[in-house]
C-alpha cells in the first residue's frame, strides 16, 4: 500500500487496514522489552570492552579481568598502541589496503555488473554463467597458494587485495539493480550521442548511489576484517595488517618490543592493550555504518515514492 501525504514534503504512514486490529499495550510493551533485551545484548560487551581498554592496571585487577564499572579513565593504552610502533604501523597498513582494494574492487565489480545489466553486450550469458559456476565451485586453498606463489605475490601488498577482490554476489545485486533502471533513460541518453561510459558514470552511477553506497560498505568491511590472507601469504610480521597483530595480541604471543616491555614491567595491563586493539578495530565500521545506512534508508525511500 503506497504513503500517503499529510503535509508537503512529508509522508505519513498507509493508514492501518479495516481487518487489522490496533496493537494492545501488552503487544507494545513485549516488542518494547524484546527490543530493549536485543539492544542490550549488542551493546553490553561493547561497553565492558571500552572500559576495560580505558581502565588502568589497578582497576583492572580489582576487578579481577574485565571491567563493567568505570573507576577513573586513562589513555595510557592507546598512547602506548599509537606511539609509533608495529600497532600504529599495521594499523597504517590496513587503512591503506582498506581503500585501494575497495576502489579497486568497486571499479571492477561495476563495470561487470554494467556489463552484464545490457542484454546486449556481448557474452553476457556465458560470463555470468561462468561466474555463477564459482559461486558454487572453487579450486581450493592449496591451488591457490600456488597460482598466488606463482605469480610472484607472496610477501606482497597485492596478495591482500587480488585474491579476494571480486565477490560474485555483489556484482548479481549491482546487476539486479542496474536492471532496474528504465531502458528508455538510456536508450534517449544514447540517441543524443552518450557512450557507454558516460551512460554509466552520469546516468546509472547516480541513480544507484543507494546500493553502490552498501556495496562500497561490504567490501570495506571484508578488507579492513581480513586476516586469513596475511598469514597465509605474508612471512614479514613488519606487514601484517592491525587484524594480525590483535590476534597475536590477544591470543598472547610475541608482542611487539616497547608495548610488551611496558606488560613486563607492571606500566601497562595486557587486557588492556587487547581490549584498545579491539576497539581499534571496530571504530572505522561503528563510525562508518551509520552514515552509509541513512544513505540506503534514504535510496530505498526515494525509490519506493517513485514507485
């Protein structure tokens, strides 16, 4: 059932159909707690881990491991994780990696899923059958170690980028979407002389921010999240991307030289660290969600009043 409009500019909610009876206040009340135990449950760990990485030595041991209650705050752990050493340097690593594989990643998923939008262009049944196949189908892991070796991409950036650049499943829901879009936009962009690329880049592009927003999202997620790949093909520990170095740190191993001394000697709590890495690494994506959410609230809204 479509909105309707009660003032201008503003949409109201479809008034509630003659069969469907109002929601009682017991009915309200249980969403109300289901809802409040969900949110709950999401953001109690979170908070014990921001306190705990804010809390120093002595908080921490009194209150025997993680922390819920705040008792002071103190920096001293993210001073000492941002001070200049391997912590700062993988965490260098990973923004960088972040954004070039997602441009890249981006680009090529955009073009293919134009591409295959245009019932046209030539091969498209057969590329996307052959796509299709390695959703279900893939060499293995030990293939691809070696065509990876092969290659010459061992202890290299690009090894945490070229193979795992492409998702299949993103570039079908870029297609779906770019099938989407009226035929006869295009077809009059392209009697006024419009090529392909200008079709893309100024008509279909804007009319598509919404899942190229969600898309950009999915594949900044899995690059900044990615791990497997840099202790699969990466023998330097001068390399390794922020995801490596908080396993190592919080599985306990090696840490680096400056920050394990400063465990040793009693300056600095090891849960700590752990728990300041942790939220080094969740920062980008709680930061970024939001912005990138309204925008698809926003595209799928735009969509649904133009019907």
């Amino acid at each position: 059932m479509s909105a309707v409009i009660d003032k201008p500019g503003r949409f109201a909610a479809p008034p509630r159909p003659v069969w469907e009876e109002p929601p009682s206040k017991v009915g309200l009340a249980s969403k109300g707690l289901v809802l409040g135990i969900a949110c709950l449950a999401i953001l109690f760990p979170l908070w014990i881990v921001v306190v705990t990485s804010l809390s120093s030595r002595k908080t921490i041991d009194e209150a025997g491991g993680l922390v819920m209650v705040p008792k002071g705050i103190t920096f001293v752990a993210y001073q000492e994780l941002l001070s200049g050493g391997q912590v700062t340097r993988a965490a260098i690593i990973s923004v960088l990696v972040t954004a070039v594989g997602t441009a890249f990643s981006m680009t090529v998923s955009v073009l293919c899923a134009y591409g295959l939008s245009r019932s046209g262009s030539l091969g498209h049944r057969w590329i996307l059958m052959v796509l299709l196949a390695t959703m279900f189908f893939s060499a293995g892991l030990i293939p691809t170690y070696l065509l990876v070796q092969t290659l010459g991409l061992t202890d290299s950036y690009l090894a945490l980028i070229l193979p795992s650049a492409i998702s299949v499943f993103n570039i079908l829901v870029l297609r779906g979407f770019f099938m989407g879009i009226s035929s006869e936009l295009i077809d009059s962009a392209r009697i006024d002389g419009a090529g392909d690329f200008r079709i893309l880049w100024q008509i279909v592009m804007p009319l598509s921010r919404a899942v190229i927003a969600v898309i950009t999202l999915f594949y900044a997620v899995g690059y900044w999240s990615a791990w497997f790949n840099a202790s699969l093909y990466l023998n330097d520990q001068d390399m390794m991307p922020l995801q490596n170095v908080m396993i190592q740190l919080v599985q306990k191993q090696e840490a680096p030289v400056g920050l394990g001394q400063a465990i040793k000697t009693g300056q600095l709590s090891g849960l700590a660290v752990q728990m300041a890495v942790m939220v080094m690494a969740l920062l980008p994506v709680a930061v970024l969600s939001p912005f990138v959410q309204r925008h698809f609230k926003k595209g799928m809204l735009t969509g649904a009043v133009k019907g």
